[in-house]
C-alpha cells in the first residue's frame, strides 16, 4: 500500500515539471491538530520565491479538486536547501562522493545514526565510508538522511 507521501509524488509530479521545476520530495507531518505537507522543488540555478508561489498555487488547486487529504493540512513548497534531505535511490546516486548524515529505522551494530561520505550505491545497498570503515546500510531502512553541506 502506497503512503500519503508516494500517493502526492505521483499526483503532483507533472504538474510541478510542467512549472519548470522538479519535486525533490514530500514530507508529511502531524502537528496538533493539522497535517502539515512540505513540498521541496528544486531546479537548475536555485529556487526563487516566485516558484514556491507557482507551485503553491498549482498545487493547491490540484488538492482542492483531487482531494487526496482526509485531515486539515498546512501547505508548505520551499527548496531543499544545502542540507538537503535524499529521498530516492536516484538522489543519493547523485551525491556519491559527499558527506551525508543518515537516521536508521532499525539500528545496524547498536547505531541509528550515521554520518560519512557516501562512497557507492549497488541495488539498494548504500556504502558509506565512516571514520575509514566502509559500513552497508540498506535503503529501505534509511529513515531520513540529509547532504551535509560544505563551506
């Protein structure tokens, strides 16, 4: 069964290409009462405010005749930022060499939380070089994980 957030991608994807942008990924998060829905878009030379106003826009249309959202929701559409957070093999494959921080969901020799520079990805099998150790993680147990920007 598909979550709300891999239902939303599917949804809204094209919708937001078709704006010039990309849909880098979905968060959905309860607070109190409301459901909040973050949106993160990317693009070629950074997100602008006028383009998280597009897609907002778009997108909030899209919802109001789609309705995909049982519970009261907030919309929020922003960039990844430089800590940007991977959702899909295909994202991770694109920061291969780079520092990134991951949270497990079931904790691999004792540890949720890893940090190292990702060195290699084969199937679904992430390598991460940490403290000079190579450790495997599977993706599918990878929570959240995040670039660790550079300055």
């Amino acid at each position: 069964m598909a979550t709300l957030e891999q239902k939303l991608q599917e949804l809204l994807e094209d919708s937001v290409k078709d704006l010039g942008c990309e849909l880098w990924g979905i968060e959905c998060q309860r607070s109190g009462r409301y459901l909040t829905v973050r949106l993160y878009i990317d693009k070629e030379g950074g997100v602008s405010i006028d383009d998280c106003a597009d897609v907002s826009r778009q997108v909030s249309a899209i919802l109001d005749v789609e309705d995909p959202i049982a519970d009261k929701y907030n919309l929020e559409v922003s960039s990844p930022g430089l800590d940007r957070a991977l959702f899909t093999l295909a994202q991770y494959q694109r920061y291969v060499g780079e520092d990134i921080a991951v949270h497990l969901r079931i904790p691999v020799m004792d540890r949720r939380k890893w940090q190292g520079k990702l060195e290699k990805i084969e199937n679904d099998m992430l390598t991460l070089n940490v403290d000079g150790q190579e450790q495997v993680l599977v993706f599918g147990n990878i929570q959240k994980a995040n670039v660790i920007p550079k300055f």
